[in-house]
C-alpha cells in the first residue's frame, strides 16, 4: 500500500525513477538499483538518472530473457552483460510491452536474493510501469491540446 500511495502520486518520469530506486535500495540493499525506459523516438532503452547516456537496443540479450521470463529473475549469463555488477532485472510490463526494466545490484549483505524478494519486485515494477504509462498518456494529452489550441488560434487568424 506504500508503495502504491508513494508511485501513484508522481507526475514525471524522473520523479517516478528517484521514488522507486530509493524505495528498492532501502528495502533490498542493493549495491544499486537503476531504471531504463523505453524511448518512443528510438529503438532502445535509456538508463534514466544522471547518466543518459547509456543505451540498451531493443535486439539485446537481455531484453530477449525479459519477454521469455515476464517477472523479476537473476542474471546469471554475463557472455553480453550491460553491467557484469548487476545480479537481479526487474521487467516493467504494460501487457505484452517491455516499456523498461530494472537492473539492480547484489545485496551488499552477501546473501542470495529469495523469493519474497521477486514478489516485492514483481508488485513495484507492475505499479511503477502503470504509473509510467499514466504519465506519458498525460503528456501526450497535454501535447494534444496544445496543438488543438493552436489550431483554433491559427482558424480564427485566417479566417479574420
């Protein structure tokens, strides 16, 4: 319910990605726990923070074990890693769409990550990813208004 009441509220991306990875550090200690996002304008995903910079293709191994397994799971096979440090991804899925994921760290406790640990992942990801198309369906709303204003705007210029 916290976690529901914390992420539901948000009204950006950024805001969205800040709660969330503070949330997964304080309940899991992980050595760190980033969020990637799909970008609309191209085809990748795009680690969301700081560093934008870093690009994941659609065509990536991982997001090939993300469609197959549709819930949290270990990565084990680091033959094309993003980051040979990350130990758990978290998909974010919206139906059958992969809009991101989370690649989170080892526990910095040393112990293997367990099953309560997935359901955790699993029920903050599904929210977060709710939440995610909530705001893009609000963004491109606001974009749509803006255009239909000026639109009306422009009509009645001509017409004058």
């Amino acid at each position: 319910m916290e976690t529901t009441e914390k992420i539901s509220s948000l009204r950006s991306v950024q805001e969205l990605s800040d709660t969330l990875t503070k949330m997964i550090r304080e309940t899991m200690a992980p050595a760190f726990a980033d969020l990637w996002l799909s970008e609309a304008s191209s085809d990748s995903y795009v680690r969301i923070g700081d560093d934008r910079t870093k690009v994941i293709d659609k065509g990536h191994p991982l997001l090939e074990q993300i469609r197959d397994k549709k819930g949290p799971f270990l990565i084990v096979n680091h033959s094309d890693p993003v980051d040979d440090k990350c130990a758990l991804c978290a998909p974010l899925l919206a139906g059958n769409d992969v809009i991101g994921f989370m690649l989170i760290g080892k526990d910095i406790s040393g112990e293997p990550y367990r099953q309560d640990d997935f359901e955790l992942l699993s029920a903050v990801t599904t929210q977060a990813a709710l939440q995610i198309n909530n705001i893009r369906l609000a963004q491109e709303l606001m974009a749509a208004k803006e255009i239909e204003a000026f639109h009306r705007m422009s009509s009645f210029i001509m017409h004058d």
